[in-house]
C-alpha cells in the first residue's frame, strides 16, 4: 500500500514552474520559428528546383522550430538531434509502413518506439522524430509512394533548412548561441 502511496504523491511534481522566457527571447524565438517555417514551404515550392509536387513541409517540423527557436539550448534543439533524429525516424517510419502496411494500428506504434529507441541509442534524441516516424506510417499516400526519399525530401533537406535558419537567427542575438554542441 505504501508503494502506492508514493506513486500517487509523484503526480504533485516536486518543483515550482519556472519564470517566463523574457520578452527579447520570445520576439527571436517567434522571427526564428517564422523564418524556418516560410523558407521551408517557399523553397518546398520553387518551381525552378522542380519540386513544387512534393510535400516539402511536414507537422513535426512545427515542434523542431518550437525547440530550436524557441529553446535553442535544449540538448534536444541540437543541430545532431535535429537532424539524425528526424533522418534515423523517418527511416524507422518507412521501414514500419512497409514490413506491417496490412496492421497499421501496429506499424504506428512501433514507428514511434522503435524511432525513440534508435535516437536513444544513436545519442539523438528529438522529439519530434517521434510525429516523423508516424507520419511516414499514417501519411498520405503522396507519403507512402516516396517510400526512403522521404528520408531525404523532405525530411533531411527540410531539417537543413531549419537548421541554416537557426544558426543565423538564433546568433544574431547577443543573449543566444547556437549551437550548445554539435
């Protein structure tokens, strides 16, 4: 019963919120979390590159510029967790999608554990590979046709463009360096 006891107590957390970002970190998280959004999409659609038919932006890349922008010394806003994160998760995703197609429900699940696992082991952690691996598995079928380019467009190529966005922006401020590591 005492086991119990103290399971339950564990839900109360044992530290107080800690204080709002200041309001110069919020106005560069937004500008980062902007720019890396819209040169995404843009460059996704440049019909000089041909390769305005492929879906270039994808969800979990939203959650990477929360990280990388908006807390850019977050071990997992790292340039290595951003980018092998995303690139080993997405390849798990593919891999899932295709070994388990006729048990999504399975193939889903999976993804995304087997996704944390290899960033886990890889020293990788993001957790937005985590959307990138189940996206891979309930995506559209644009998604499911790219079978291992989606690995590379959009998930590499996106993730360098944020990663380019991040490095300009997030050291333009003199309160901010990126990367922590690399």
């Amino acid at each position: 019963m005492k086991w119990f006891q103290s399971y339950f107590e564990k839900f109360r957390g044992g530290k107080r919120v800690p204080p709002r970002a200041p309001y110069y970190e919020v106005l560069w998280s937004a500008i980062g979390a902007f720019l890396g959004i819209f040169f995404v999409y843009e460059i996704g659609h440049f019909e000089q590159f041909h390769i305005e038919d492929t879906l270039f932006l994808v969800g979990s890349f939203g959650a990477s510029a929360i990280l990388i922008y908006g807390v850019p010394k977050s071990p997992y806003a790292q340039p290595r967790n951003l980018v092998f994160g995303h690139c080993l998760s997405a390849a798990v995703g593919v891999t899932c999608a295709l070994l388990l197609s006729n048990f999504p429900a399975i193939s889903a699940a999976l993804a995304v554990s087997l996704a944390l696992t290899v960033m886990h082991l890889t020293n990788s952690v993001h957790p937005p590979g985590g959307a990138t691996a189940l996206i891979a598995v309930i995506g559209s079928e644009q998604i499911h046709k790219m079978y291992f380019w989606y690995v590379l467009s959009p998930i590499f190529t996106g993730a360098l463009i944020m990663l380019v966005v991040a490095l300009l922006v997030n050291n333009l401020s003199p309160h901010r360096r990126y990367p922590e590591f690399w």
